[in-house]
C-alpha cells in the first residue's frame, strides 16, 4: 500500500500500514515480520509517526481558540481579537472607624494604602487593604483630635509594590510575577529623573480609541502562568517612557471568592498626619480603633475560565465596541459592570405586546439577586457610549424561576447501613448538579433524564426513583395596596381537569380573616369537558376547620396554561404567611425538562424547603418480598392538596 493512502492515527493501524507498505516490495513478499528483529525497527517506525501525529494534532489544535486547550493558548488567541480576559476580583468590604489623638495638632489624618485590617471566615484569615491613600479632616473633641473615616470600600488581599528604571536601550519587559492579581487594583506611577513623590499616575485603557502620543496611559495583558504585563506607549499611541525614569506599579493579591463572607475586622493599618514643616508622621490611635462593618465582603470572584474566555472573545470583537445586537449588548454590559454573573438581552420585537426599538436587560449580580437603582443607572449611562440613536435601553428587575423536586428513592436495605445517610448522599449529589453548566443561568434547562441519573448513580444500593418536577416562581406582594399581579413560568402547565395545577403559600386579603390561598379550576364547554382554550380561572379558597376547602373569591384572575402565566385581577393583598411580602406560587410543567426563557433565571432548588427526598425500601431487591405483596408504589401524578 502506498504511503499516500494512509490515513490511520491508531498505533496498532499505522504498524499494519507499514507492514503491508513492505510487503507490497517484491524483497519481502513472504517475510515473517513478527518472528524477526526487523519488528523493532517497525515498532520504533510506527511509534514515532504515531507520536508525530499527535504532536500536529495537538498543534493544530491550540492553534484556533475553539479547540485550544491551554489556558496561555487561548489567552493569547483572544488576545490577537482584542479581547483581555477578567482577572480575580477582590472581594469588597464597606467599613467605618474613628480615630482619636492626643497631644497632635493635625487638621487631616491619612489612611495609607495597603493594610487596614484582618478578618476571618470560614476558619481562614484574610487581609484586607486599599490601593490608594484616604485623607479626612479632624475634628476638635475636648483636647483630642478625632478623624471618622466613614464608609470607606476595602479590598481583601495582600497589597504588594514593584519598580522598574526605564533603560531605552533594551527591550524592556514590565511583568508582574504574581498571580492571584486584581487587575482593577493596579496603580500605575511615573516619575521623571527631576521630579519629586511617586510622579504622576498613568490611566489604563481597554482600547486606543481617543488616544494621541501624549496620553499619560498603559494597557494590562495577560501572559503565561495567570500573571500579567503592563504596556506603555510607543510615542505614537500613548506617551513614550524616557530614559532613566521610575515606574511604581501597585497591586492587590488575592483569594478572589474565598475572600466572601467576611464581616469582623481587626484594625491593623498605618495613619499618618503632616507637622507644620509639611513632613509626615506616623501616629497611632489614643484608643482602640474598633472597625464597624456596613457591609460585609462580597462581590469577589474567581478569574475568568477558558470556556468563558473562549464565549466572550469572539463576542467582543463582532461588538466593536458598539451595542446593536442581542449579544453586543450581553458583552458590553458585562464590561461596564464586571460584577455580573449572567446577562439576558431581549429584543422589544421579542415582548408580548411588542415594544419596538428598546431593549430590556436582566443582569443577575455575583453574591447577590437585585441590582439597587443607583447601580441601574450607572449601567444605562454607560451604555449610552455604546448603543445608536434611538433604542431605548431598560434595565429589569431579575425574575428567578425555581426548579424543584418530590423524589421517591426505592433502595436495597441490605447494601446500606441507614438510610438517613443515603439521603445526605443523594442530596449532596443533587446540589453538586444544581451548580453544572446546565443550570444557574439565563436560558438554562433543568433535564429531568439526568436528575433521574444523578440520583440513580449516587450508590449502587439505589434501585429505580419516581421524580416529580414542578415550578416555583417568588411573587413580591404590594401590602395594603390594591395592585395586579402578572407571574410568568415560560413554560407550559400541566392540566388536570379537576384543578389544583396551581399552588400558593397562603395570605390574607381585603375584608377576610382567614388565610386564603390561590387555586385554578380550567374551563370547560357546556358538555362538561375541556374546552380549547387552554385557560383557567383563579380562585380564593380557605382551609375549613374539617380540612375541606371553601371559596372565597370565585374568580380573582386567570391562568394561561399554554403561555404558563398566572394574572391575578386587582387585589388589596393585606400580610402574607411568607416574610417581606412574598408569596410562593407554584405549578406543574407540562414537560419535565424546564427552561428558562427570556429573562427568566433558572435555579434547581435542592433545599430541604423547597424540594422532598423521601427514602423507599425496595422489598423486592432486598429479598424481603418476592413476591412483591409489601412492595410501596409511588404516584408519578401531581397531588391534589390544596395548598403549597
């Protein structure tokens, strides 16, 4: 066989290629290649085509960012396409203190950058600094001196400092050989051979739009190993260094979102006051300085992955930094707020009634639900850089839809010790599965075949499940106002004829004492039977003392079982049952696989309130009855309690 038929990438198959290649020459016809030495020099032919091979696999492989594995490789395609990568974020704290001193005359007290305090959490100590100094004035108190340093934002992380000289006559590299840095940390300092202080302080930039060759700006690349390097200008774009000048870079080192959670602080930073000759002193608190914490430390996360590395660059350059499309819009507002965790753009065109030229966005914060308003505002006045004349851009408030389960788990007794632990075991393989990629996202899908799997797999004493799925969606109550109520599911319910597709926590409302509860009953034509509507009333029932229900309000809205929303008419809703107003609506899916459409947030929801893992000997598989006459069976049905 010619060599220009081959084709083969397995060992075993390239040995044979070359094996039928000699036996094709008329010298080794009938040679015995297996019972001579000449199969060595064959093996060591084939292995070294076959490791040829994979070594121009692999090379061509990293070298296109859909099929790069390494983490510098696909760094440094996205980087080709103008594209940086996020770097850990440091976690953020909001703290306060007051400092007294004694026998000090100092209108002003500085806080100097890097430490402030330590805390814990989680059995862990972190460190927590600023990256820049923070001056208050004093004010008089008896004899003393007080300075409050009132909400100010600290950063957990190490604050480290490194300097370089320029010398023109290389080519001179500006590395960081630190990982774990928050890029948003670093502060950048130039100082001329007859200037005085740190010198004057360089911006970073994402692009070199707007810039011109005297612009005091760098620019932050990563590069191998998650450590990064800061670029000046070359005179052309960006201001050139000169020669003999002194570069400080100052930078937070980070745990990223192992830093969350903390809230107790220590005070441990440096203050400083200037004498009347303007130089600087150190001076110490003539008391204790007790940090009071306004918020603890959150918003901390880890550096952007290479899956996510590998979505967004490719975004980012058909963005152009201009916001036009769907995805324009998912990219860019993940630049001007690097705290979101999951974007949803929705085109007016895609609303029901259509809402032509706008765009409403759902941003679901890190650590967090809702976005305040000034947050809001801040995002929308930065998209205006981005987005064309005439869309109208509006942020809305994040709608999570819930994902919960009723499990029946049969097992065999004789493979466990208690079943108490097998329960813990299958809960934790269930909240392992409600952090995939599946889940916990705009346009996520709850698979209802691979819960079932996940549950099956969890040891091999579980024998069979009988999962039931529904749906929960959070509705926030106007207590004590009159208001109507639209909750959509985006996802088609489930009918039973006889109602109870539609559940609530219970509430009181205007001029009944009793808690009431949202029930549906769905129309039917005068024969009595379905119609085609695929709609429903919304009733008001009441629980009786003898555990029936009773109606108070006949019809207080509709449901859209097709569409799967729930509209409730104008209510004066009065308490809930539920804290902050809330009341929980629930509802069966018509399919077991639940998405989450638009703007909903899809979140499967394992907690012992919300979802029921009830353990079920399997008498059969155990042996204690074979004949199956003690074997419990379990509905795969929705029941018909009343209420949530």
């Amino acid at each position: 066989m010619p060599f220009t038929e081959f084709n083969n990438l397995d060992f075993d198959q390239i040995k044979d290629s070359i094996k039928d290649y000699l036996r094709a020459n008329s010298k080794f016809t009938d040679f015995d290649f297996e019972g001579s030495n000449f199969s060595i020099l064959i093996d060591i032919l084939a292995y070294n085509t076959y490791i040829n091979s994979f070594n121009s696999n692999m090379i061509a492989n990293e070298s296109f960012l859909d099929s790069a594995t390494l983490r510098q490789n696909v760094v440094g395609l996205a980087r080709n396409i103008g594209y940086v990568p996020k770097s850990r974020k440091s976690a953020r704290a909001i703290i306060s203190f007051e400092v007294f001193l004694d026998g000090v005359d100092a209108q002003t007290l500085t806080l100097k950058s890097g430490l402030v305090g330590t805390g814990n959490a989680n059995n862990t100590s972190y460190v927590f600094s600023i990256p820049e100094d923070i001056t208050v004035n004093t004010t008089d108190v008896g004899t003393s001196k007080l300075a409050t340093f009132d909400a100010i934002s600290v950063y957990e992380g190490i604050s480290l400092k490194k300097t370089f000289t320029i010398d023109t006559s290389i080519e001179q590299k500006f590395e960081l050989q630190n990982s774990f840095i928050d890029t948003d940390s670093i502060r950048v300092y130039v100082k001329g051979q007859n200037e005085t202080g740190r010198g004057k302080e360089y911006s970073v930039v994402n692009n070199i739009i707007d810039i011109d060759s005297t612009s005091e700006i760098f620019l932050i690349q990563e590069i191998k190993d998650e450590t990064y390097e800061i670029i000046f200008g070359d005179g052309l774009f960006g201001k050139k260094l000169e020669n003999g000048s002194l570069v400080t870079i100052e930078y937070i080192v980070t745990n990223g979102e192992d830093g969350n959670g903390v809230r107790n602080l220590a005070f441990s930073g440096s203050l400083q006051y200037n004498n009347q000759d303007g130089n600087p002193i150190l001076v110490e608190s003539s008391e204790p300085v007790v940090i009071t914490t306004l918020l603890s430390s959150r918003e901390g996360s880890s550096i952007e992955s290479v899956d996510s590395i590998k979505y967004y660059a490719p975004r980012a350059y058909s963005a152009q930094n201009r916001a036009v499309t769907a995805r324009d819009y998912e990219y860019i507002v993940r630049q001007v707020y690097p705290n979101a965790e999951a974007v949803s753009v929705i085109g007016g065109e895609e609303l029901d009634p259509p809402e032509f030229g706008s765009v409403s966005i759902a941003v679901k914060p890190r650590n967090g639900t809702f976005l305040s308003d000034f947050t809001k505002e801040r995002i929308l006045s930065d998209l205006k850089n981005y987005s064309i004349t005439g869309i109208n851009q509006k942020i809305i408030d994040l709608k999570i839809l819930y994902v919960e389960i009723e499990s029946s788990v049969y097992y065999n007794s004789s493979q466990i010790s208690t079943p108490s632990s097998l329960k813990s075991s299958v809960v934790g393989t269930l909240e392992r599965y409600a952090q995939s990629a599946d889940l916990n996202k705009f346009g996520g899908r709850f698979k209802y075949s691979k819960v079932q799997q996940v549950i099956d797999n969890t040891n091999s004493a579980i024998t069979s499940n009988i999962t039931k799925v529904r749906m929960r969606r959070d509705m926030k109550a106007s207590l004590n106002n009159f208001a109507q109520y639209e909750v959509c599911f985006g996802n088609r319910f489930y009918i039973n004829e006889y109602g109870y597709n539609i559940k609530s926590t219970g509430f009181t409302v205007e001029g009944e004492s009793s808690t009431v509860y949202i029930t549906d009953t769905p129309n039917r034509n005068l024969n009595g039977n379905l119609d085609s509507s695929g709609k429903g009333i919304l009733s008001l029932v009441k629980e009786t003392s003898a555990g029936t229900s009773e109606i108070v309000i006949q019809s207080v809205g509709i449901v859209d079982y097709i569409k799967g929303e729930v509209l409730l008419n104008t209510i004066k809703i009065n308490s809930t049952v539920l804290s902050d107003g809330i009341i929980e609506i629930q509802a069966f899916p018509d399919s077991n696989d639940v998405i989450g459409l638009k703007d909903l947030y899809l979140v499967f929801d394992v907690g012992a309130s919300s979802s029921t893992i009830n353990m079920t000997r399997d008498t059969i598989s155990s042996g204690e009855s074979i004949s199956g006459t003690r074997y419990i069976t379990t509905s795969s049905y929705p029941n018909g309690k009343l209420k949530r």
